[in-house]
C-alpha cells in the first residue's frame, strides 16, 4: 500500500483508503461479484454476500404482505426487477445459490396467497379449487395465520413452481 501511495502521489491522485486495500482476492468484492475456490482447486464467481443482501432485502419490499397489492401487481413489480438482476449476475458460477433465492422468494410469494386469502374458509375454499383433498385444505385453513410455516409443506404441493411461472414469475435459474 505504501507503494501504491508513493506512485500515486507522483501522479497527484489520492487513494480512497476505505475502498482500497493490498490484500489476497479471495474475500473481497469486485462489483458485486466474490471468488471463491472449488474443491478441485479452480477459482469460481459468486454473488457477493452484500448483493445478495440487497436482492433479499428488496424482494422483501416487493413481496411485503401488507402493501395492499394483489398478485398480479407483485408479479409485475418483480418482472421488472429480477431480469435486470439476474442478467447482472449471469456470470455467477453458483446455480445452488440462484435455486434457493428461487424457493426462497417463491415461498414468500405463497405466504402472500395466504394472506390474501385472509380467512380459514376463503383458504379452504381456494385450496379446494386449486385442487387439494378436504383433508388437506383443513390443515392448510386451520393454520391460516402462520403464513411463514403454512407457506411451506402442504401448500407447496397446490401452489407449484408450474403455477407461478403461469403466474409468469421470472426465475433465476
């Protein structure tokens, strides 16, 4: 760093110390990128934890269950959002990252269903339509206020991956 200091004070520019360091590539960030080593020794891109946060936390914005937006609003907002993100990091070598934000942000999606649907009888009556034996839609409408855990289990058998991508929820991977 000294060095980098010495040369670049030659030149008159000044080096933004909170942003730069001499250190090994592995556990910095390069545009939202990371690297990491794999098992056989070669070295991978990878989403950053740090964007990965701000994808988490904005799809938590959009899919929020108290902003008054139907299902179809929330599919639109995320058209327009996780195109652009997944095109930004399509050089990103860890498909096992991409497929859990999938589930993840598909299980927020049917924990907004739930919440949409309100009641322990317009659930039933839904889950009926979609498909689901009386025996299950009564589990799913008893539980109708755990929206986190009823978003998974049972629901996923009705609410499939097939059924938000008629939706026309894009997908990362």
């Amino acid at each position: 760093m000294a060095g980098l200091r010495k040369t670049y004070g030659r030149l008159r520019l000044k080096i933004n110390e909170s942003k730069s360091a001499v250190a090994s590539a592995f556990g910095r960030k390069f545009l939202g990128y990371a690297l990491w080593r794999a098992p056989r020794g070669e070295v991978r891109r990878a989403v950053a934890k740090k964007a990965l946060t701000a994808y988490k936390s904005r799809l938590r914005t959009i899919t929020k269950r108290n902003r008054g937006r139907s299902m179809n609003q929330v599919v639109e907002e995320l058209r327009d959002y996780v195109p652009g993100w997944k095109a930004y990091y399509r050089l990103a070598q860890t498909p096992r990252v991409l497929r859990e934000l999938d589930e993840w942000l598909r299980h927020r999606l049917r924990t907004l269903h739930l919440k949409h649907w309100r009641h322990g009888s317009t659930v039933f009556r839904a889950t009926r339509s979609l498909g689901a034996s009386p025996e299950r839609a009564a589990r799913i409408a008893g539980n109708v206020h755990s929206w986190w855990r009823n978003g998974c289990g049972d629901l996923n058998g009705l609410l499939t991956i097939g059924y938000f991508d008629r939706l026309g929820v894009p997908r990362l991977s």
